[in-house]
C-alpha cells in the first residue's frame, strides 16, 4: 500500500469520529467506563495484595542459638542463615536485649521475683523475615538442620492462615475482574456492532467498488483506535482523582496502614506508568479490534 | 465480455430464479435487461458481481472464471466493473469529489492521476459546479449521474445499470441512458436493467427479455429515436 493511502485511510479514520460522532461519542463513553471498572478492580486487588504481603512481611521465623555458640560461629550462622534463598533479612536480638525486653512487660511482683536471677536463661536470637512465606515450614527445617541453633519458632499457621486469604483474595478478585471483562466486551462489541451496523450501506457501497477488506477496515480501524485512546485519557484522569482521594482519606486521614503496622497503599505516583500504559494498550485495543471485528459480517458482500 | 453457460440458481429458500441461461455479452455491447419483478434480472446482476454463485453453469465476466473466483479476488472483478444502483447509493459522509475518487483510492491510483482524472469524469457528467457538495444536497437525477461518474472513473471494461432510472424523472431518465449510449460509444461494455419499456423502444438496441427465470427472447430491436 502506498504512503498517500495510508494517509487517506489515517484522514479517513479521523474525519469519520466527527462525521459519525454520536457513535463516536457512545464507544467513548462505553470504552471509558469499562477501563474505569476493570481498571479500579485491578487497583482494588493489588493494593490488597500488598496489605496482604505487608502482613506476610511481619511474620517472623525465631532461630534460638545454643548458649555455647561464641562470637565467631555465630557469624558464621548469620551467613548461613542469610544463604537461604528464601531467607529475606536477618536481625540479631541479644540476649540482654530480650532480657530487658521481657522485664519491661512484667508486673513489679514479677520483676523482683526475676531481678535477683544470677543468669539471664534467654537465648541470643536471630530473627528472620522470608521472602515467600508458603515455604516458611521449609525454610524452618532447613534452618534446624544448623549446629548453632538450639531451636527455631515459626508462625506456620498463621502463615498458612495468610496463604489460604491471599489464594481466596487472588481468586476473588481476579473473578471480578475477569466477570468485569465479560460483560465490558459484550456492551462494547454491542456498542461498535451498532455503531457500525448504523454504517452497513457505507460498507457495502465501497465493496461494490472493489474496494478489498483491508482497505474498509483500516479506517474503521483508526477511528476505533482513537476514539479508545481517549477514552484511555479520560479514564486515567479520573482514575488519578478517584484513586487520589481514597489514597488520602484512608492513608493519611486515617493512618490506618500504620495501626495495622504494615505496608501503605501504593501512591499514584507509584503506578502512574503501569496504569498508563494498561489503559492506553487496553484502550486501543478494544477499540480497534472491537470495531474491526464488528465490520467482518458486513464484508461478506 | 460475460457469458453465461447453462447458468441455473436456485436459492436456499427453494426458489427457481434462473434456470439454464445461456447468455454472451460482448465487449463494447449496449444491452437492455427487461422483465417483470421477480424474472431473475437482479439475480443475473448478481451472478455477475459475484454476489452470489451459480448452483450449476458457468459464469465468466472479463476474464474472470467466476466458478473458480475466490472470495479475496473478488475486488479485482469488481474493479472492472462499473455499477450504478437504482437508489444511487452515493457515500452520504462524502462529497461528490470524494465518491468519484473513492474508486481510484481503492485501486491505489497515484494522487496527481486522481487530481487531474477525477474532475474531468465529474465535468462528463456536467456537475463540475456540485463538486463540493454532498449527496444529500443534490437531486435524484444529479446523484445519479454522480453515480455515474463514480462507475466509469476507472474506465472499467463493463458498467451495470441497475434500473438506473428508477428513482428520477422521466426527462430526466433519457438524459441518463444518454450519458450511457456516450461512454458505450468509447467501448464500455453496458448493461442495463430496466422495467421502462418507453424508454427501451426509444433507444432500441439489444433487448434481453428474461421471464421465469429463462431468457424469453434476446434480440436487437430499432429505437424510435434513431435516425
């Protein structure tokens, strides 16, 4: 095809938004109001996701060191324990600090029942965050099998507590999103069957004349194309605002995130690219095949 | 040229619309296409544009086997076709201009051919002043020769007329038969169907009378206007 053509049909794509703007105008809000549903789910899920990952984050396997463990071999642990793949930070906790620590919690009466105790009878403590908390059980055992450690104490159940929500969560909310996505792709190739239905005569004219089906439908195409990346636009800016305001009241406001002691929300500023991308794609996308698939029954002429 | 051999369509729905016509248009022919609603002359038209194909026969149209034409090949039959269509079914988003060269668009035509082609067609058919306009601002019979123009701006080797006087004045209708006697005169093979038989015995030429589906007589006749 050569570049003047393309030109025409990249004119006539664009001239046919105005020509056809009613049409134009239902797809665009079609389109923007299926990117805001799939696009705020998608939102909803991950920022849930990370809350969820926050709390995974706290949980914490405890590795006892045997009492005659000196200096040396305890370092020498720590860089074992550290090799663990799936091993995410390593924190020494003294026994003196724990000793402390435990005091702090206590009654007077108990404290001066301890206060006289000629040895501190805490172990020295390294503790450790995992990277993928479904293998916590094995890390631990891992972790058991060193000679330094006396004992290890993991949070197992509750760790498989978070696993089991965060399956039900993912699969929940990629049900939604999926149910989302059905039901927008039915109401948008509805919408662009209409829209191009409302142009069947036009398709079939340019048949007559021998036009080929690439040529009918690159326009048509464009325009779809167009019309989604608006759409896109739209849907990004009030993504922006409806995101932004939630952000601030339940981040800021609330300061709940902090109460729960985990990970905050992420902040647009964050996912301004993901989610600009995704829309734009997603936009495109749906607006150009969709309406490039609604013509196919017209061709057959 | 078309020809028709031992051509028989019987549509899904059981109708019997053409049985065993054998047919031979040749190139630089006038042919009137007569006979009532439901003879099987939109049928033969469609036959031609490979808008249907034949449930048994052979049907060649410039060249082209049609029984063996497949479907993407399609646009290159019919760019050796012109059309013109009862209801005109002039693009109603575009300007005369637009309409005519949309062919030439279609066939990737160079833009300075289009240009300089293009308006002489459109100067033909004396609506060089409505270039601008769009369909809905012209009268039945402009459209149509708009129509007209847009059917033979590709110098196609055969224009189809479909009732082509069906939705316009009947002055006007002579008018636009003449417009197709002129473009047959430079070697344009034509085809045109037709219910007025006024207009038929004026011009003369030769008429295919199709009935039932079966060519009734196919024979040159004089017109009234010939001198």
């Amino acid at each position: 095809m050569k570049a003047s053509s393309v030109r025409y049909l990249t004119g006539q794509g664009l001239k046919s938004i105005w020509t056809n703007r009613m049409m134009s105008f239902a797809s665009f809000c079609i389109i923007l109001v299926s990117l805001l549903m799939v696009g705020l789910s998608v939102l909803f899920s991950i920022n849930l996701n990370r809350i969820i990952g926050g709390i995974e984050g706290k949980s914490e396997v405890i590795v006892q060191i045997k009492d005659d463990v000196d200096k040396k071999d305890q370092a020498e642990l720590r860089k074992k324990l550290e090799a663990i793949p799936n091993v995410n930070k390593v924190e020494f906790y003294s026994k003196e600090k724990a000793w402390k620590n435990m005091l702090k919690g206590m009654t007077e009466e108990e404290k001066s029942f301890f206060q006289y105790a000629d040895d501190n009878p805490l172990p020295d403590t390294y503790r450790i965050t995992v990277v993928d908390i479904k293998k916590m059980n094995e890390t631990t055992t891992q972790i058991d099998t060193f000679d330094s450690v006396e004992s290890t104490k993991s949070p197992t159940a509750f760790a498989d507590v978070l696993v089991s929500i965060r399956r039900v969560v993912a699969m929940i909310s990629g049900a939604i999103v999926l149910a989302l996505i059905i039901v927008c792709m039915i109401i948008i190739s509805n919408t662009t069957r209409a829209s191009v239905f409302a142009r069947r005569k036009e398709i079939n004219i340019m048949k007559y004349v021998g036009a080929n089906n690439r040529f009918i439908r690159i326009p048509f195409f464009i325009e779809g194309m167009v019309v989604g990346i608006f759409a896109a636009g739209v849907a990004l800016l009030l993504t922006m605002f409806a995101y932004n305001g939630l952000y601030s009241i339940l981040n800021e406001d609330f300061k709940i995130w902090n109460i729960l002691g985990v990970k905050s929300l992420y902040s647009f500023k964050d996912i301004f690219w993901p989610v600009t991308i995704a829309y734009a794609i997603a936009g495109a996308f749906i607006g150009a095949v969709g309406t490039s698939i609604s013509i196919g029954k017209h061709l057959k002429v | 040229m078309v020809e028709f051999n031992d051509v028989s369509v019987t549509y899904s729905s059981g109708v019997d619309a053409l049985h065993n016509v054998n047919l031979k248009i040749n190139d630089g022919d006038f042919a009137f296409v007569v006979g009532p609603s439901g003879a099987g002359k939109s049928t033969l038209i469609k036959l031609i544009l490979k808008e249907i194909d034949a449930t048994s026969g052979t049907v060649l149209v410039n060249g082209f086997n049609l029984n063996k034409l497949r479907r993407r090949k399609i646009p290159k039959l019919r760019r050796t076709i012109g059309v013109v269509f009862q209801d005109f079914r002039l693009i109603p988003t575009m300007t005369v201009y637009e309409n005519v060269a949309f062919v030439l668009r279609v066939i990737d035509a160079p833009v300075k051919y289009i240009k300089s082609r293009v308006p002489y067609v459109i100067s033909l058919v004396g609506l060089s002043h409505k270039a601008k306009a769009y369909p809905t601002e012209l009268s039945g019979g402009e459209q149509q020769r708009v129509a007209l123009a847009r059917a033979l701006v590709n110098d196609p080797q055969l224009i189809i007329a479909d009732e082509p006087t069906g939705n316009i004045d009947p002055a006007l209708s002579y008018e636009i038969v003449d417009l197709l006697k002129g473009i047959n005169e430079c070697g344009t093979t034509i085809l045109m169907v037709t219910h007025e038989h006024d207009l038929v015995r004026s011009f003369g030429g030769r008429i295919i009378n199709i009935n039932k589906g079966s060519i009734a007589f196919d024979e040159f006749i004089g017109g009234s206007n010939e001198s």
